[in-house]
C-alpha cells in the first residue's frame, strides 16, 4: 500500500468532517493511524505520531528510528591575559610524547622550565622538537595528539611563574 501526499490530506479532511475519531490503515510492512483529540507530536519507540490542525493524529510506524545524538560542544575556557601562548613554528603534526608508549612531555598542571621540550612536530619526516621559551605551569593544551596543525596555531598556554 502506498499513500501519496494527496491522498492523505483528503482522507485527514473526510475524517475531520465526519465524526470518526480513529482510523486504522495497516498492512505488512506499514501501518497509519488517524486519531481525533490529541494535539501533539512524539518521537520514539516504535511510531512517530504527528499532530496535524485539526488535532487529528498520525501514527506511522519507524522501526529503525534512533534519535540524533546531541552534540556536546565544550566551553570555551577562560584564558588569563598573562598566560603565554606556545605557537606552532611550522606546519606539521603534533606529538605530545616522544613515542606512543612513553609519557606526554608536558600536561595540564605540570611545571616546565624555560628550554624544555613541551611537543614534537613532525614535519616532512622530521621530527621538530617545540621548547618552551619561559617557566611557568601548563595551564591548557589545546591540539590533539595526531593532530595535523598550521603556521602560528596556538598549542598550549603556560601560566608563568
């Protein structure tokens, strides 16, 4: 059975005129119902009803229905003037460790002094060894490990101190 879009408007409209209050049209692999005096409109389980102006209700089966999942977007941080962004002098990727099995050379928290090896960026087989130019505390990184990063792209702010 299939219904087009006509269809279904002349039978909501033959319903609404007469004093039906609930139809129910279903075969194998479909099913509507039409139920008068229940204005609303829900999504789940195994229908999706429909509410349309005359309060008139259409319930059509969606077996496969998931809801969307509701991206979480993350706040964005309060930066500190004073704190010092460390820069990406080159196009590359970003490593935290010096290997995927070893610690990250710096995290959130950690003290680091002037000249230390913060990153490695690797770039056209090379791997770039980023230093930090002042003391002071690892406040936020903000790239991914792996992640592929730009000339001046901001990638950690250390708090000095």
């Amino acid at each position: 059975m299939t219904i087009d879009f006509k269809e279904l408007s002349e039978l909501l409209a033959a319903i609404a005129a007469n004093n039906i209050t609930e139809l129910t049209l279903k075969n194998s692999d479909f099913e509507l119902t039409v139920s008068k005096g229940q204005p609303l409109i829900s999504t789940g389980g195994s229908s999706t009803t429909i509410a349309d102006i005359n309060s008139t209700v259409i319930s059509v089966p969606t077996p496969e229905y998931q809801p969307a999942a509701i991206e979480q977007r993350p706040t964005t941080p309060t930066i500190d003037s004073k704190w010092i962004e460390i820069k990406s002098p080159m196009v590359g990727t970003f490593y935290r460790s010096p290997a995927p099995d070893e610690p990250p050379f710096a995290s959130i928290g950690d003290r680091i002094r002037a000249g230390q090896t913060v990153c490695i960026i690797e770039a056209m087989k090379l791997m770039n060894e980023i230093e930090a130019e002042s003391a002071g505390q690892v406040m936020q990184v903000l790239v991914e490990n792996g992640q592929p990063i730009e000339f001046g792209q901001p990638l950690m702010y250390v708090n000095p101190s």
